[in-house]
C-alpha cells in the first residue's frame, strides 16, 4: 500500500481482519482486495475506510459463494448417489492414492468412494484374502484400474459440455439457484449503498476543505485590507 495511513490499516487488518478467513481462504488474496479498492477509492478518513471495508467484504462474500459452488460440485463429483458423479475422475485419484497407501483401513475408505459397481469389481478381480499384505493389494488394484478399469472409463473420451452441464443442474437445485441469485442481488445493493456512502462522505469532506479555504482566503484578504487602510495616509484616504 502507498497511500497514506494505509499500512497501519493492513496490520491492523492481518491481526484482527474485518472479514471471518475461512480454511481454504487466503488472508493474503483478501488484503491484496482492500489494496486494490483502496488505491481506486484514496480513502482519507475513518468512516472512509469503513465504508471500503463494507465494499470489501462483500466482493469477498461474492467470491466465497463462487468458491462454495465450485466445492460443491466438486464434492459430487466423488458422490456415487450424485448426478455429477465422474467416474474417471474418481477412478484416477483412487489409483494414485492406491500407489501410496499401506494401511489396510484407509484402503478400505478409499474404496468406499467408488460406486458399487466398480468397487465390486475391483474386490472380484483383487479379493483382499489374496494378499498378505495389504501393500500388495493396493498395488494389484492400482494395477486393475489402470490397466482394466480407468480406459474403460475413458473410452468414450471427454464427455460433451450440454451432459457435463446437466450434471451440474442436477447437483444444483433450482432453489439452491434462486437462492444463490438473490443472495448475489444482496450484496450487489449492499455494495452500491457502501459506495454511494463512501463519495458521499467524500463530498462532505471536500466540501468541508473548501469552507475553510474560503474562510481562510477571506480573512487574509481581511487582514491585507486593514494594513492597507493602517498604511494609507489620512489626506490620501479622503
């Protein structure tokens, strides 16, 4: 920040921010926001600055919601009871986490995230008893997969965008949607009242500024006048 009072703000703001910074947030990516606005903005008072941070937090709870939507239908991506359900997708992060796990219990979880289907028939093909350690199992069923299972989900290649878009409709509801809509109208009016706010405070500063200037022009045109008059010889007055 170059403006004026400007990193007083930002310490202040990095030990207590004036936004909750959720896991999975960055602090940085939010000071970088109030940075941006207050370079556009130059706010000069305390009521300035909160009228900025009002502005600021919205724009971040936008973005956050953004953030939501893109989790959640990632989330259900991995969901076999979702729409959006990708199969390949989760086929691929199962092997790569096959490759590396050793422990027989988070095996198992790992293939709690496959449907039914699939994980029936990687156990058929790589039944557990098979194995004496549970290492060795998990690279037999890395090896399925890539060998078996994965190009046969990926056999069909990358699906067109009209399917991936109805499986994102099908994960998000139309209420879910409206709900989204009108939160987003919210923070829009709130946005636009901090910011009417802010100039307006601005304008009242200004306003402030130029009354004193004025006061303070007239009173040295006053005073000139008056030492003008002192200076004046009585004759010459007449």
């Amino acid at each position: 920040m170059k403006h004026e009072g400007a990193e007083h703000v930002r310490r202040s703001i990095t030990r207590h921010p004036f936004v909750a910074i959720l896991p999975g947030e960055s602090l940085i990516e939010y000071l970088d926001l109030v940075d941006r606005l207050a370079g556009e903005l130059r706010p000069r008072s305390l009521l300035q600055w909160d009228a900025l941070y009002t502005i600021a937090n919205a724009m971040w709870q936008k973005q956050r919601r953004q953030r939501f939507t893109a989790a959640k239908l990632t989330s259900a991506m991995f969901d076999p009871e979702q729409p959006a359900y990708d199969e390949a997708m989760v086929l691929n992060a199962t092997l790569h986490i096959l490759l590396n796990e050793t422990e027989e219990r988070e095996i198992e979880q790992t293939l709690g995230r496959l449907s039914k289907n699939l994980r029936d028939c990687l156990l058929r093909e790589c039944p557990p008893g098979k194995f004496k350690r549970s290492k060795a199992w998990a690279r037999a069923m890395a090896r399925n997969i890539e060998k078996e299972l994965l190009p046969a989900a990926r056999r069909f290649g990358q699906p067109p965008a009209e399917v991936l878009m109805a499986r994102s409709a099908g994960t998000m509801s139309d209420e879910t949607f409206i709900r989204d809509l009108e939160t987003e109208e919210r923070l829009d009016a709130r946005i636009d009242r901090a910011y009417a706010r802010f100039f307006k405070l601005r304008a009242i500063e200004d306003q402030t500024t130029f009354t004193e200037l004025r006061r303070s022009f007239l009173s040295g045109v006053d005073r000139t006048s008056a030492r003008a008059k002192r200076s004046t010889p009585r004759g010459a007055r007449a």
